[in-house]
C-alpha cells in the first residue's frame, strides 16, 4: 500500500513540476528558461507570480507531502489500513 502511495506522491510532484514549467513558459519565455535552467529563479517566480503559480506549487507540496508521510510512516512499520477495520464493517 505504501508503495502505490509514494508512486502517487512521486506523479504528483512530477505532474505539478511541468505544471509549473507550464506556468512560467506562458508569462514569458525568459522566465520559462529561468525556472529551468538558473537555480532559485522559480522561487522568485512563485513569489511574483503567486495567483499564476500557486495551483502547480500547490500539487507539488501535497505529492511530496505524501512521499515524506509515507516514507516516515514506512519506517517507523506504521500500519496503514489498506481496508475498513472489523469494527466498522456490518455483521
């Protein structure tokens, strides 16, 4: 279970990173290669282009959110319910 969730973690930063890519390309062409090319340009263009940029962060930080929780709840031996407990199913 933990695994489908980091993939899930992984795909949703990776979707929210061309999202951002995307973002950056359509306001101009220099802040597209910015954000890819020179280190720190897109947290400038985040903070610039906050109503443009905030959904792709916004994706970003739950896919990686999910990545850590389910990494630490893994190594710790968390066991998250792939179903509904006993107690809450009908007899």
């Amino acid at each position: 279970m933990s695994d489908i969730a980091i993939l899930l973690g992984l795909a949703l930063a990776f979707i929210g990173s061309i999202l951002f890519l995307i973002a950056a390309f359509r306001t101009s062409i220099l802040w597209g290669l910015g954000c890819l090319l020179v280190p720190f340009i897109s947290f400038f263009f985040l903070i610039i282009h906050w109503q443009v940029a905030k959904k792709p962060f916004l994706i970003q930080v739950v896919g990686f959110s999910l990545i850590i929780f389910m990494a630490m709840a893994e190594q710790e031996g968390w066991q998250i319910p792939s179903t509904m407990p006993a107690i809450f199913t009908s007899p």
